[in-house]
C-alpha cells in the first residue's frame, strides 16, 4: 500500500471518528487539491450546515461531499424537486445531472438565490435529492467561449477526474527530502516588458509562473530550455500558476503540454476562459499572417482540461511542501497576485503579476494584505522615476474632450485597445458620459474579441468592483448592454460601412497595433484628417503602436483591409495619447503597494519592465524603505534560506 493510501485510510477513519454513527463513509479520494468524501447519506450530511467546515478546519483540508450513486434519486424526479427548491426568480436555464459524481449543475442567471443564505439552499438541495448541487452563471451576454469551454469540460469528465485523482495523489505524496531552501529562477520579463515566465523550486518541487510572449519580438520566448525549466522535461514540473490571462503571460502554456507536461494549472475560473480564447485568437493571427504556430488548438485544449480553478483567498495544497493563494490584482478580469508558503513556515513568496494598486471601474484595487512575505516579485511596467500616470478622473475628461472635438469637425475615434480589460474599462466611460449628455450620442463599434471579451466579464461579475457587480446583476442597468455598443461581426464590408458613415467611435484590437482588425480601420479611416487615432494603453518598444506614438505616419498595413501584402499607408489622421487607463499601477502605486504591506517584505525583486524602469525603481525602494532589492537578468537564479 502506497504512503497516499494509508493516509486515505487514516483520514478516512478521522472521518468517522467525527461525524454521527448514522452517517456512512463509502470513500475518500484526492481530486486535486480537495478531499472528497463519499457517503450513503448525503442528506444527513446536508441536515448538518457545520458538519463538513468543523472537517475541514480539524484535517485542514478542502472538503467536497459526494454521494454514493446507490443514494441517487432518478433524475428526472429529482429535476422536478430541484426547480421546487430553486425560487424562481433565480432564472434557472439547466440542469445537468452526473451520476459518476452525484453533481448537478445548475445554470442560473442569479446564482445567489440558488446558493441561498449560508448556502441554505444548496443544503435543501441535497437533503430533497441526494445530488451534490454545482451553480454557475448564465452569462447575461451569450459567450461562445463560455459555452464551448463548459461543453468540452463536461464532455471531458472522466478524464479529468483521472487527473485530478493523478494529481491530488501527487500534491499529498510522501517529502523525500530533509534539505531547506527556496529558488527564484528568471525565465522571462526581466529587464523587459512581456515573456513572463518563473521557475520556483525547493528540494520536493518545482512551479512555474506564467508562460507568455513578447509583444513586438516575434521568436522571444522564455528560457524554458535551461535545466531548471524544461530542460530537466517537462514533467518534472509539479505544477504551472498563470497570474492572468494577457498574452505576455499566457501564451506558450498550451505549449507546455507539447513537450510532455500533464499536470495541473493553477488560476482563476475567469483567466482559464480568457486563456482559451485568447490562445485560439493567437493561433489564428498568426496563421493570418504567415507564421508557423509554436502549437495547435489541441494543445490549448489540453490547457483547459488540466486546469483547477480557484477562487481569491483559498489556500490551496499545490505540493507536499507549498500551498498557494490567489488574491485580486486589479489588473484585468481574473489576475491574481500569487502568494506561496513553503514549508511548515520556511518562506514565503508572492508575485505581483501584474497589479493596479487603485479602484478603477472595473475593479477594487489590488490586495497586498499576506500574513508574511519575506520575498515579493513585484512588476515595474511604469517603475520608472516620472513614470505617473494622469489621475483618472483627468484621463477621463481628456479622453471626452478629444472625442467631442473630433465630433465637431465630422470624424471619426479610433481607439487601439485590449480586448480584455481596457476595452471594458472605455466602455464604462463612454456609456455613462454619453448617460450624462457629456459626450453627443454616437455609435461605439466594438472590433475583434471585445464583445467575446465582454460576455465573459458579464459571466463572471462577482470578479468586478462591488457597486458594477451590483449593476450586472440587474439586466435593465448593466451598461455593457447599453443601445450605442454594436459588435463588428460582418468583416470588411461592415468596416467600409461604417468608415463611409457618420461619427462614431470605433475600440479595436490589437492594443498595440499589432495585426488584427485595428489595421483595417487604419486602412479605411487613417487617411482621414478630421479623425483621430487615440492610444489608450501601453505601447511596448518595437511595436508598431510605439512606433505611431514616436511620429511614424508611413505605416505597414500588409494586406489587412482588402490590400495587399507590402502595402503601406500614410497617416493623415491625429494621434493623441490619454494616460491614465493603463491596467498598471503608475511608479506612486507601484510605490505604494509596497509601503503599504505589513509586515513588509525582506527582499524585493522587481521585474517586468525595462531596463531604466526596473532599476528606477528598485533604487527607490531600497533607498526609502531600507529593504534589499534587485534588478534581475533573465537567467538568474535567487536562493533564499
């Protein structure tokens, strides 16, 4: 018998010793990082709303309660007594029963009152039917990605219940070393913006940290070649944690599973839905344009299937000797600032990814409240020392100002966003301004994954700042639902109509004006001298939006919009730049997420910008708060302890 079994055995006997002898336990299993219990007497287990959190709190473990198929009702009865439970008002659009499991998921717009107070209803649930109760929402904007990665989940289910059981057995294995040290090795993003990749390893483990691109630097990719990364294989790693889901970070996971990695994925249910759909839109561009993809759709499926969704503030065994913590980076829909611990208290990490230190309104700021961190990694995007953002409210009024003064003189508003984050946040500011008779009325039209986008931050609203949360939740005042949105889905022809129409405001990708549809609405409208080109976000060096920025007007448009490959086009349209909408926190809140953290952390490495702002801002650091910082290369390692 394995060391895994016999600790099933035990927890299994601790177990019975706990609970009322009228309860049976058939079975514990590991699924991932969660123990899960099956018993005869789900019902009993559910008349008990303290039975399974005083568990988990004396084993210290992630408990789920199953049932026994033997003490199922017949689904179709149990649908009907289900939909009497559920009130109505809670929108119920499906039930889907799983006998292996004894779950049934149910889609509902307001998930709240299928949860109930407490989650009293889930219990009734249980109580009336047997079946374990699973909720998500029905997305108020219909997403396909939504959709398709629910589908292929619940298709996939029994193989990933064989995941989940290989690694929940690989989390809990025996320590085989004595040995104490942690190790930071660079892959990625140091001393530069994109390509974000870590290793962290102790003597039982090794994690990876996200696994991204470089915008404007096509075939720089992260070090995963070196022995501590892939070039031991790729199965040697226990673990990968994506921070988020721009591609910078997420790119080249669904590469990992290429080279022979099966393990778990550790992120947000947000970020696996956007990793999905913006892996398959990086696919797809770059079969436009010519390239060879480093991988294929297939790959990126296997990416959704290994991944384990967590939610902010779970602490999570993801190794015999690390648990890991999500908490809300503010940076775009799902990103999460990563916090270790190592060890029976040994060391502790957090990685920034990338944060926004304020509210936006989008989402609360970023979290920075650990219980210790010795060690932070902490992005530098705009550490540098006058890297300060406008102040928001300023940001919006500038953005307003150039908009109505485009309108009077008969043009048209390109806006170069991401599709994930910023895209949303404009939105937010054109639907109210134009609420409040601030900016005339005027079609926005939406370009590229911006709609899909959209949906699945309607899906997922409880990842939003509180009071927009508050406003999805009620359909007559969720703003992305406003009449002015149109999505662009008819291709060029819609695009020349709408460059032959009136003003209009137009939000494209890419964000950098690399490929995608923003080059044809260069193509239709960049020769137009009323109109105005307005960067919103970061321009990475060698992109060609930075390259706008610093006075290029003969632009490369190669073929987008109908021409052909070589094209080029000069630009008669303005180009302004509105900061301030950034999904980054300026070098103040850069600053002053370190100030603010208690206790603060003994040693900083500061990452992901370039070469003057990390340096910048690691010589602040160390001079103000009197704590060890650094500047990392890629392919440095850092040992601690």
């Amino acid at each position: 018998m394995s060391q895994v079994d016999k600790q099933l055995d035990t927890l299994k006997s601790e177990i019975e010793q706990e609970i009322p002898n009228d309860i049976t336990v058939t079975d514990v299993k590991y699924e991932g990082p969660e123990l899960v219990v099956y018993t005869r007497d789900p019902k009993r287990f559910a008349g008990d709303g303290d039975l399974i959190r005083r568990l988990a709190s004396k084993l210290r473990k992630r408990i789920t309660v199953r049932p026994d198929p033997s003490a199922l009702s017949p689904p179709a009865r149990a649908e009907e007594e289900v939909r009497e439970v559920i009130p109505d008002d809670a929108g119920v659009t499906d039930l889907d029963f799983h006998e292996d499991t004894g779950e049934v998921v149910i889609e509902a717009e307001k998930p709240g009152m299928v949860i109930g107070r407490r989650g009293s209803t889930l219990r009734e649930i249980t109580q009336e039917v047997g079946w374990t109760p699973e909720v998500v929402r029905t997305p108020p904007i219909e997403s396909s990605t939504v959709s398709n990665v629910r589908g292929f989940l619940k298709n996939e289910r029994e193989e990933r219940r064989d995941i989940l059981e290989r690694v929940g057995r690989q989390i809990h294995r025996e320590e085989m070393s004595d040995d104490e040290w942690v190790r930071i090795t660079t892959l990625g993003c140091c001393r530069e913006v994109g390509r974000a990749a870590f290793i962290l390893s102790t003597p039982e483990t090794r994690i990876l940290i996200d696994c991204g691109d470089k915008p404007g630097a096509e075939g720089e990719v992260p070090y995963l070649q070196v022995p501590e990364a892939l070039g031991a294989g790729a199965a040697t790693l226990d673990a990968v944690i994506l921070t988020h889901a721009h591609l910078d970070h997420s790119a080249l996971l669904p590469l990992l599973f290429k080279y022979g990695y099966d393990g778990p994925i550790y992120t947000t249910e947000p970020t696996r839905d956007l990793m999905g759909l913006l892996t398959l839109d990086y696919l797809d561009v770059a079969a436009k344009e010519g390239r060879t993809p480093p991988y294929e759709s297939a790959q990126v499926r296997e990416a959704i299937k290994h991944t384990i969704p967590l939610e902010y503030g779970d602490v999570t065994d993801v190794a015999p000797d690390v648990k890991l913590t999500f908490h809300n980076a503010g940076h775009i829909l799902g990103s999460a600032v990563t916090h270790f611990h190592i060890g029976d208290g040994l060391y502790n990490v957090a990685f920034s990814g990338d944060i926004h230190y304020e509210d936006t309104r989008l989402f609360n700021g970023a979290v920075n409240d650990f219980p210790r961190v010795e060690t932070l990694v902490l992005e530098s995007t705009y550490g540098g020392r006058d890297d300060y953002q406008t102040d928001q409210a300023d940001s919006e009024e500038a953005l307003k100002r150039v908009i109505n003064e485009t309108y009077e003189q008969g043009g048209k508003v390109v806006i170069p966003a991401f599709a994930v984050g910023r895209s949303q946040e404009i939105m937010l500011v054109l639907e109210e301004a134009m609420r409040e008779g601030e900016i005339p009325e005027m079609p926005v039209h939406l370009d590229g994954m911006i709609w899909e986008a959209t949906a699945i931050h309607t899906t997922y609203p409880e990842y939003l700042r509180d009071d927009l949360r508050d406003r999805i939740f009620h359909d007559d005042e969720n703003p992305f639902l406003a009449d002015q949105f149109n999505h662009i889905d008819a291709g060029e022809d819609e695009r020349q109509e709408v460059a032959d129409g009136d003003e209009c405001i137009v939000i494209s990708t890419s964000g950098m004006i690399e490929g995608g549809p923003i080059m044809s609405w260069l193509r239709h409208i960049g020769p137009d001298p009323d109109s105005n080109l307005v960067f919103v976000g970061y321009q990475a060096q060698g992109t060609l939006g930075r390259r706008i920025q610093n006075g290029w007007d003969e632009i490369p448009v190669d073929g987008w919009g109908g021409g052909s490959r070589g094209d080029t086009l000069t630009l008669e349209m303005g180009t302004e730049v509105v900061d301030g909408f950034s999904g980054h926190a300026d070098r103040q809140g850069l600053e002053n997420f370190v100030k603010t953290m208690n206790p603060r952390p003994e040693k900083v490495l500061c990452v992901h910008g370039d070469e003057r702002s990390v340096q910048d801002l690691s010589s602040a650091l160390y001079h103000d708060y009197n704590m060890r910082t650094f500047a990392p290369k890629n392919l440095e390692t850092f040992r601690f302890k």
